[in-house]
C-alpha cells in the first residue's frame, strides 16, 4: 500500500481497498446501555423536552394545529402517578413502530428543518428515566407505555429495557373511533412530580399551543410569547441572559465558550434559531460549539441586539409633549413590547442616539424634572414638618420632581397665588394626611436670574428679557408643566369639609372653666378610668379616637388592631395627673367617655369618632392585613418541621432538598421582619371587625405563596416518609449536634443518602 501526506490536504492515496470498521458482536447491549442510561445528565428534563418535540413533529406531518396535551395522571387505587403526552398526529402503524420508532437512529425527519427531532434516539428516552424499587444495584424500573391510534384501531405497547436491548410488546389492540395520534405514558414516583412541574416550565417555555392538565397552578396555561424578526420573549423567570431558541427548545449560551462576557447580554430574550442552523450534541441536553455555531451566534446576537435598538429609538420617536420627555428621561432604556411587559436595553442605547425631532421644545435643553419643578412652581407644606435623609416619618413626604408628583396622593394645586388659606379647611386636610401640599405657579418675570441659568440663557436688560423666544418658551412649558400637576392631584379650592368634621378653629373662646374641668375617661392600654383635664387632651397634638361607654368593645379591638399593624410606640396610654401629661406620646390615643361628656370632644384638636379609626388607619395597611391572612399559617408549618431538615447536616444529604428548605426559610424570615414586635401576625384575631372591610372569602394567594405553600407541603411529607427510618437510627430524639467528628458524618450521610426517601 502506497500513502502520501501532503501537508495541509491530508492526502491519502491508496493501492489497495479499505474496509469500514464495526461494532463487536458483543457491544450491542453497551450501545444500547449508553443510549437509554448514560448519555442524559438530567433524564426528567430530557423525557419532557424529546416526547414534546416529537408530539409536534407528529402535528407537523399530520398538518393539524390542535394542542398537545400533558396530562398528570393519578389511580387512587394504587396512588401511583405518571405523565402523559398526547399527540393528535398520524399515530403508528404496526410497521412503524416496529421498523422505525423501535430502531435507534431510524428517523422520518432526518431530511426535514421543519420538524425538531432528527436523531432517532428521543423517543426511546423515558428508559433513561430509572425509578427506584428496590435496595439492590439494579433493582429499579423504566419501562412506559406507547398508546397509539392507527386508521381505526388503537395498538398498546409496553417497552422495556430488557437484559440485553430494549423491548417492545404488544400488549393489544381494538377498535376505535378515536382520531390518529399517540399518547406516551410515563410513570412518576411522587417525589419526582416537582421535578416533572419545573422541567415541563423550563424544557418547554418557548413551546405554544399546549394544553396542560392536572398540573395545579404552578404549570401554567395562559402564557404569551412575543416574537420579534430574531427574537422570541416570554419573561425573563428562566434565562437573564440572551439564550436560544433552537426551533422550539431552549438552550442556555456558554458566554465563556463563545468568548464574550455574560455582563454585556444580560436581556432575557431568545434568539430565533431554525432547526438545522447549528447542531446541538446527541443527547440535545446542550449546543455544540464547533466553530461554525460560535460564528452563527455571535452574528445573530448581534442581530437580535440590532433590532431591538431600533425598537427602542423608534419608540422614542414621537416624544412630542413635557411630559413624554420626563417618561423617557426617567425610564430611559425601557422597551414596552405590551402594556406589561418590558425590557431594560439601557446598555444598549444612548441619549444621544435618540430622535427628539417633534419634541415641542427641542430648540434648547431641556433641564430635568426637578430642576423645573423647583423653577416653576412654589410648594408650600403644611402639617407635619418635613424630616430629611433617613429620619422620615408615617406621613407621605413629596419629592419636588414628576416622578415626585406620580407617588404620592398629598398633594394639592391652586392657580390662584393667593389662594385662600382657611384654618379649617387646612385644618381638615391636616387631619387626613397628616402632611400635605400645595403647589401654585412662579411668577417667572421675577425669575430673570433663574430663567438665564436653567435655559443656558443671556439677556441684557427686562425689555430684551420678557419679549425673547427663550422666555415665551419657558412660560408655555411653565403652563404644560402645571397642566400635569392638575392632573396628578387634588384641587385645593374645591376641597369640601365633612359636616361632622369638627375642631376648635373658627369657634368661640374656650372658657377657663371649661379647660380646668377634670373628666373620667377611660384610657386604653392603662387599668380603668382616670380623671383628665380638658385642657390636656384639647393641647394633644395626636389622634384621639373616641367612643361612648356603649362602644367599649369596638374601641378596645380598634386598639388592639392598631397595636398589631403600627406596635405600641406610638399609643399614649399613660397619663399622669402629677405632671398633667401622656408621658410625652403624641402619637395615637384610644378612650371612651360618658354620653354626658361627650359634649367636650369638639374641643379637642385632632378629635375623631371611633367609625373613622378604619378609613383613617387601617385602609392604607389593607394589602399587608391580606398578605398576612394569607399566609397565616406558614410560620406555624415551619415551626412544625423537624430541625433536622434545616441543619447543615441534612445540606449534605439532599443539595435538592436542602435549597427548597432554604427558599422557604428566606420567605418565613421575610414575614418574620414585617411583623411590628410579633403583633401584625396576630391582625387575624380580629377577622370579625376587619370583614366589614375586607372580604376575606376570595383571598388568592400570590404566585410566590403559592410556591411556599407547596414546598411545604413536599417538606412536611418528606418528613412523614422518613419518620420511620429516622427513628430507627434514633437521632431525631438525641439531637443532630451529637455528630461531632468527620467520621461520624462520613458514616451516616451515606447511608441516609441510600436509606432515606429522597
């Protein structure tokens, strides 16, 4: 035999013929080994992500649109589960499963990019999928069923692993009325349903038109994919980082591989990749990064990022108006592909690339928002003084910009400079918010100085100043400017005062007589009654919620409801007749009186009826009453698992485990901070007053509730499993402190590991 190498061809030439080389007689079973077992890092994922691919691929030939079907399934008889993907396909005939589906490496799609599948080797792949039954090395089971309607007749097969191939047996057929399709039906061990739930979300996030049943709340069905010319976006609960979309399936990038760093792509999209535009390995767990797919991808990410600049300028576009200016400002980078859903592409574009052609007032530079704010208008705050930097108090405090503007509800306007400012009436709105403000315009003729430095502007003299363009300009962003605070707050001078709103303010001279009469008020979180000055609750600088000696009870459970939401710091509960005082509380007080001398509550500054105390106090802690009803019974749950199950020990056994106990713990402990000295997780004792408010009937519990819920559940059977197995090593009762050494530990987390339900 002659050969030549020619450097930079690898030139063989050859004088005789060569011969292929092949398998041993005895690697059969190896290969087959290999393709059902060893090949698959994750085989729940794998089974989810391959017998989905190939219901669609069944569509795909069959020309139908109808939705795949994933069905839980439950016997009761035998509280056995399995997971079921049904297809309404083409089915398979005899044949066909026999020559084509039950070969490996035999495919119908080997020459088609419209379908995904293309190995022959996915729908074998719940062999991969080993469950446990028994202690012994290859004591476990794998089989699953393939139900398939054929031109009329329904065929049922078993297939198998067998010793030395996998097996296929016909377990029947009958007749059907049935359309063509398949179900491949797969048990589950109940440990395994969670990891089904998060690989059907994971695996199958960019596969539309299916149906899943049976699956509870955590799989959801309404879902909405948005599809650009090169991308896809679903939300960004999977990926944080550009990824792919390999026809339907979803693959992560390896940024360290492609040689890119991750920080640079950090936009929860998918790049729209066709199948056959780059490979992926043959267990389609991950791409395959030859040369070629590094190339494809970094030019289709480049494409991706392209396009979506130019959805951001283009949004950007018909800024017309002062106000689209200050939205675009303060949420620069903000792409809306719906009313509720967007990205961040601040990385991705610059100011200046931005096209403010049809902005009203592009012949200068606009200054920001709170710079105009505090140009253009005088604020003057009324109430409770305003405290700076972290020493803020309940009373909603106004940032003087549009952002400002958009977060509080305090806030009032006047176009009148002089408006009337009645003791009354600031008197009642002290009394709602306890701060509040209101707004009127400058008079910018007088602000030549301001107008110059803000707008970049010279002007020589006041004739010069008041008749430029410049300043033209500035009142008529002046007047948008206000238009947005008409319509982001309360008119001031059309504010009406409740009848029963009453205050000493406007009323005749109290007398001597009456500040020096004593009272017997009874006074909440104090023993009895005590005698009090009229004069010392008139000069309160707080709330008195009053009563009348037949509201006794509605004031102590409004106290208490206070005390669970706000704490005890804030109620003055202690008088003192020595020093004539509430021990120096001016916050809240709660008491009742006499109907004889209920005729001194119009005396008090801040008086109001115990009816009030909800719409006062309590509407504005709504959403944190619910949130705790909700999940009242959390904390106790938590309380009831074992400690065993939160140590470090257990961390050892079960990494899986271990971080769904840790996900619940960082959840209680964030309940834990909310509480006010652990007084707001008793609010639900009071169920009874706060129902007149709050329907209570139709609280749903939030998406991560509901989560928490279930974890705890799976937690609090894992511990019901295991109970039996854990008494017999006894541990439980002397405590886990009790493994002291590395030996110790060396010994036990193994055999847990086999022992324990897992």
């Amino acid at each position: 035999m002659k050969l030549t190498n020619t450097l930079g061809q690898n030139q063989v030439n050859s004088t005789t013929t060569g011969k292929k080389m092949r398998l041993s007689e005895n690697a059969t079973s190896r290969v087959f080994q290999l393709f059902t077992k060893n090949v698959y890092s994750n085989p729940i994922g794998t089974v989810v992500r391959e017998i989905t691919s190939n219901c669609f691929d069944s569509h795909v030939e069959a020309g139908v649109d109808t939705p795949v079907v994933i069905r839980k399934n439950h016997d009761p008889a035998t509280n056995q589960y399995s997971i079921s993907f049904i297809d309404y396909g083409v089915g398979m005939s005899p044949d066909r499963v026999e020559n084509i589906y039950g070969v490996y490496f035999e495919s119908t799609k080997n020459a088609s990019n419209d379908e995904i599948g293309g190995f022959g080797i996915g729908g074998k792949t719940p062999l991969a999928y080993m469950r446990k039954t028994g202690e012994g090395e290859g004591e476990y089971d794998n089989s699953f069923l393939v139900i398939t309607n054929y031109n009329g007749i329904k065929y049922t097969y078993n297939i198998v692993e067998g010793e030395e191939s996998p097996v296929i047996f016909p377990m029947g057929q009958e007749e059907t009325e049935e359309r063509n399709g398949t179900e491949i039906c797969v048990p589950m061990l109940q440990r395994d349903i969670s990891s089904f739930e998060s690989e059907l979300k994971r695996q199958l996030y960019y596969f539309d038109n299916i149906v899943f049943e049976g699956w509870g709340d955590y799989v959801q069905n309404d879902y909405q994919i948005i599809r650009g010319k090169t991308f896809l976006y679903r939300g960004d609960d999977l990926d944080s980082k550009i990824h792919v979309c390999l026809g339907k399936v979803y693959y992560p990038i390896n940024f360290d591989t492609m040689g890119l760093s991750y920080y640079d792509y950090q936009i929860p999209v998918a790049i729209n990749v066709p199948i056959g535009a780059i490979n992926v390995t043959v267990s389609r767990e991950q791409l395959d990064y030859s040369q070629e797919t590094i190339t494809y991808l970094k030019k289709r990410i480049e494409e991706v990022k392209d396009e979506l600049r130019e959805m951001l300028s283009k949004q950007y576009d018909h800024i017309v108006t002062l106000e689209d200016y200050f939205k675009t400002k303060n949420n620069f980078g903000t792409l809306y592909l719906t009313e509720t859903k967007t990205l961040n592409l601040r990385r991705l574009i610059s100011n200046k690339e931005l096209d403010f052609s049809q902005y009203k007032y592009n012949n200068f530079d606009t200054p920001s928002d709170s710079e105009l704010f505090k140009a253009f208008f005088n604020v003057t705050c009324y109430g409770k003084r305003e405290l700076k930097g972290y020493s803020r108090n309940d009373f909603e405090q106004l940032e003087k910009s549009y952002n400002g503007l958009m977060q509080v509800k305090n806030v009032y306007f006047s176009d009148d400079r002089n408006y009337s400012r009645k003791r009354m009436k600031q008197a009642y709105l002290r009394s709602e918010h306890g701060r509040f403000y209101v707004i009127t315009k400058r008079e910018m003729a007088m602000e030549k100085h301001t107008v110059s430095s803000l707008f970049n502007a010279h002007f020589d003299d006041t004739e010069k100043y008041l008749s430029s363009e410049t300043y033209k300009k500035v009142l008529e962003m002046q007047e948008e400017f206000f238009g947005i605070v008409r319509s982001h707050s309360n008119d001031y001078n059309t504010v009406e005062i409740p009848d029963d709103f009453t205050l000493d303010y406007g009323k005749p001279k109290i007398s001597a007589e009456i500040k020096n009469t004593t009272i017997p008020v009874k006074l909440y979180g104090s023993y009895g009654k005590t005698r009090v000055k009229v004069s010392t609750l008139i000069n309160f600088k707080g709330i008195i919620f009053y009563g009348n000696t037949d509201e006794n009870n509605l004031v102590d459970t409004c106290y208490d409801v206070f005390r669970a939401l706000y704490g005890s710091d804030h109620i003055a509960t202690n008088y003192s007749s020595y020093r004539d005082s509430f021990g120096g509380k001016n916050g809240v007080m709660f008491i009742t009186l006499a109907k004889n001398n209920m005729k001194y509550v119009q005396y008090f500054r801040r008086a109001l009826p115990i009816s009030r105390f909800y719409h006062k106090m309590v509407a504005r802690k709504e959403q944190e009453i619910t949130e705790t009803y909700r999940t009242s019974n959390f904390r106790e749950r938590w309380n009831d698992i074992s400690d065993f199950y939160k140590s470090k020990f257990f961390a050892e056994i079960s990494t899986k485990w271990i971080n769904k106990v840790d996900e619940v713990k960082t959840f209680i402990d964030a309940l834990k901070a909310k509480d006010n000295g652990n007084s707001r997780r008793d609010i639900y004792h009071y169920k009874h007053y706060l129902a007149k408010y709050i329907n209570f009937d139709n609280l749903t519990l939030t998406v991560e509730e509901k989560k928490v819920d279930k974890m705890l559940n799976e937690i609090k059977k894992l511990e019901d499993d295991n109970r039996q197995i854990l008494k017999y090593f006894n541990t439980p009762s002397r405590g886990w402190h009790i493994i002291d050494g590395e030996t110790d530990k060396n010994i036990l987390v193994p055999i847990l590991k086999k022992s324990m339900s897992l």
